[in-house]
C-alpha cells in the first residue's frame, strides 16, 4: 500500500458535467479554479466524471430514457482525448489530478491517463465489483458516504484496509442542494470516532453562498472539503449546488479562517499578551503587619488585593509555610524573590500525578470499575516519580491478573525479572518502549509483548503510554531489580497505596 499520499488540507473541485460537453469551457473553468487555488496558496484537487456510456447505459436507454441523468450524461460525452487534455490543464493549473469512475472500463482510463487519485462517489460505495477493481490499482481512493447506514461504512472500512488501499472518508448528504436541517455535520466526528485512522472529510452540495457549513465541518474535523464548481455564461446556467471560481475563493477563504479559528490540536501555551490581560485582573500578596526576615508567613499575616505586580506572589500560588528573607513592611507586597517556598508535599505530588492520570484514562476512553486497586510504584521516592516509577492499576486478581499500567511522558521503570508470574503487556494509548533480554521494541496501540518469567525487562515512554498486563497471580515482592539499591528498599518504601482516589484515601 502506497500511503505517501497527505488527504490533509486538500479542496476537491469537481467539474462533474459543468463542461457541459465543451472542452474550451472546461478549460476555463480549470484555469479560473487554478488561479484562486495558487492565490490562496492551498492543495488543490480537480476531479472529473468518468463513464463507459456505451455500456454503461443500458441499449435501451440510449435514447429518450426517462431517467433524469442519462441525457445528461449523453449529451455532455467528452472522449478519451478530450480528458487527456483536460488532466494536462489541471497539472499546468498546478493542481492534482482526480476522477470518479462509474464503472471498471473507466479505472482503467484512469491509470491510463496518468490521473493520481480516485474518487468514489456515494452511489457506488457498496459497489463490490468497481470497488474490487479500483483496489486492484495503488492509486489514493477518496470514498463519499452519502446514504450509507453506520454498518455498511464499517463494510466499507474493512473491505479496502483488507485490500490494502490508501483511503480517506467524505461525510456527504446526496441531496442537491442540501438545506441546513439535512446537513448532519456531527456526522463527520461520529466517522472520526468510529475510524479514527481513517482521515475524514466533507463532500458539500450546499448552496454555494452558503459558507458557515464549511467552517463547521473544519471544526468538527474534517481534514478535506470537496464542492461542485462551474461557470455561468449567457449560454449556460449553473445548477443551485455548484460554485463559481469567486464562490469557490470564498468558500476556502472561510475554510482557512476556519482552521486558523480552530487552533492547535493540543493545549498550546498561552499567548503573552493573553497572560498579561489575566495578570491585571489577578491579586497579589501583601503584608497585614510589618516582619522580620526569616518570619514564617501564616494565612493572617497577609491579605490578596489588586493589583498584581509581576514578580509578586499571587493569592492563586499562596501556601502557608512561606519564609520571607527580608524585613517586609505593612502593606507592602510579598515578591518571589523575598521568599522561599516550602517544598510540595508528598501527598500533593501524589494528588498532581492522580489528576493526570484520570485525565489520560479520560483521554483514551478507559473506564474504570469502583472497586479497582491503585499502587504508585517509585522506586527511587516520590520526589524521583515523575523520572522513575509507574502507575499501577489492579483490576483483578486470581488464577489471573490483570492490571493498567500507566507511565507519565518521560517516565522510566528499571530493569527487572519477576521469577513466578509470567505477563503480557498489550499497549491501549500512547506509545511503549521496552527491553526485553536486551532486544529493544516500539509498541504502538494494539501491539502485544510476552514477557516470560525469568527475562530482564525494563520500560519508558516519551509520549505518556497506558497499557494492559495480563498475567499469572499477582505476588508480592516478585519482582527482582538489576539495580541492587531498589532490592533494598522494602515494598512499603516503594509503593503507595490509593484506596479512593476520589476521596484520596492515601
């Protein structure tokens, strides 16, 4: 499977039969879609409509069908040349060539032109027989989903990750033009959850003007945008769902802002000036009563008042505890400088740390039992945990056990061996890293480690990593360090035990 093809980003503009069978027409539209493309500095797709109509229209429809597309497409027909042409225009527009085949003969136009991905419009994506033959080919397949029940989408999944093609998703509504109350946007995160490998996208039939609906599917997350584009002319009149090259400019401009409204996919840090316009509002710490240097600072002795001044202390990093390290007049403000700070607690470190790793199990859609064990595992100390160390979660224990083990990012466990219990370790959420007897292996989700009994093994994650160990019983002090100062430590130096930790029963 070639997989070297970023679905991220793109616009797909299909011309569908907007050429109205003009091939000067076409390449009008081409080059005015091109040139909003490069003004916009965005990937550009430009897609077309391939059918065999020879066979493809049954004899008997050939002429006078009743059917409302076949004239249509009848008397719209390019050939072969016509198209070659046109995919030539598309690479000299600077954009990516891409079609939609109706039927098997027109795959293999396909590859023959040259063309770089494929399109599979809604109508035929449960279409074994065109779907087997386009998956003979390596080409990038972009499949629309409009009409298709949650199962069949599965199907569909499952048919081309078999047949090793490089896919991506459109959430699509095959109605034309699609009002508002049918454009069912959260689709688009109910694919995103349900394949969440699979980069997913929105294929639009909206009325062009309409631009809030593009801007709602990049937030919901669709990674790619396809519309129906055309121009009209004194001759030609567009249909109510296809966009005109100044509609099309618009169209992204909204998309583009859209992103740029969205943001970062993680938890960026805050901008200057955002935490300057919090630190006018904030209050600072000030001295009740005058003190001597070297006065321990209790919750009377101070009061918070604004204004804050930067490289004060504020009422939120107040603690009782605090040594001043100069005399300190009435009302005069507590500076970080002027203090030490009494180190964090041990339970504090343990609160921090309990608080993540519910955030992680939040984040990986682990739920946990009420009745489940926790243990944090520091080998070297709590003060050493974030370094060394793992949390460890006992689900059960019998003539089987299983448990959660949870690694903060850049969190280490030594090197060890346990002499009865063998275990494996399947990775649920982030990634893993393990030695095991000197063999060093990146575990991803769903990858799976026998670790047999006897064997050294040592692990760490950079990302932050949850993983299941299933194993034989549990028994306590089974485990035999390389690192001879923890077989000194005894298990109740090295372990504490949570019982609640919503109540934190430490």
């Amino acid at each position: 499977m070639n997989t070297s093809f970023d679905f991220r980003d793109v616009y797909v503009f299909d011309l569908a039969n907007n050429h109205q069978g003009d091939v000067e027409h076409a390449l009008r539209i081409i080059e005015e879609v091109g040139a909003v493309v490069r003004a916009r500095g965005v990937r550009g797709i430009f897609k077309f409509q391939f059918r065999q109509l020879d066979t493809f229209v049954h004899p008997a429809h050939q002429q006078n069908s009743p059917n409302k597309h076949i004239p249509r497409f009848l008397s719209t027909r390019l050939g072969k040349e016509d198209f070659r042409r046109l995919t030539e225009a598309v690479r000299r527009a600077g954009m990516i060539t891409m079609s939609t085949p109706f039927d098997e003969e027109s795959v293999d136009l396909i590859d023959e032109l040259g063309i770089e991905v494929v399109k599979v419009a809604s109508c035929s994506a449960l279409d074994w027989p065109l779907l087997e033959k386009i998956a003979t080919y390596t080409k990038p397949v972009i499949v629309s989903t409009g009409g298709l029940k949650l199962d069949d989408i599965d199907d569909l999944v499952s048919f081309l990750d078999h047949r090793r093609v490089h896919f991506a998703l459109m959430h699509c509504v095959s109605i034309y033009p699609t009002p508002d109350h049918q454009l069912e946007l959260n689709q688009i995160e109910v694919i995103r959850n349900r394949h969440p490998s699979k980069v997913v996208g929105f294929s639009t039939h909206e009325v062009p003007d309409e631009l809030g609906a593009a801007m709602i599917a990049i937030a919901k997350g669709a990674k790619l945008l396809e519309r129906h584009v055309g121009i009209a002319t004194d001759k030609i009149k567009l249909n109510a769902y296809s966009s005109t090259p100044a509609q099309v400019d618009a169209w992204i401009a909204a998309a583009e802002r859209a992103r740029v409204m969205c943001g970062h996919a993680g938890r960026p840090a805050a901008p200057a000036e955002e935490l300057a316009s919090l630190a006018s509002l904030k209050r600072g710490v000030f001295i009740r009563d005058p003190i001597k240097a070297g006065g321990t600072l209790r919750r009377e002795d101070v009061y918070f008042a604004m204004p804050y001044a930067e490289g004060q202390l504020d009422s939120g990093q107040w603690k009782e505890g605090i040594v001043v390290n100069a005399d300190l007049a009435k009302d005069a403000p507590v500076m970080l400088d002027q203090i030490t700070r009494p180190a964090k607690s041990e339970k504090a470190v343990l609160f921090d740390v309990i608080h993540e790793v519910k955030a992680m199990l939040n984040e990986a859609r682990i739920a946990l039992n009420t009745d489940f064990r926790l243990e944090f595992s520091h080998h070297f100390g709590l003060a050493e945990f974030r370094k060394t160390g793992a949390v460890i979660i006992e689900c059960m224990n019998r003539d089987y056990c299983k448990k959660l083990i949870v690694q903060l990012p850049g969190q280490y466990h030594p090197s060890h061996y346990h002499k009865k219990k063998e275990e494996s370790f399947q990775v649920l959420h982030g990634t893993l890293e393990i030695i095991l007897e000197g063999r060093r292996r990146t575990l991803q989700p769903g990858d799976i480690q026998l670790v047999p009994q006897g064997c050294w093994h040592e692990f760490w994650t950079d990302t932050g990593v949850i993983f299941e160990e299933v194993s034989t019983t549990h028994i306590n002090n089974d485990s035999f360090y390389e690192d001879k100062r923890i077989n000194t430590i005894t298990r109740e130096a090295r372990k504490t035990i949570v019982n609640n930790w919503g109540r934190y029963q430490i």
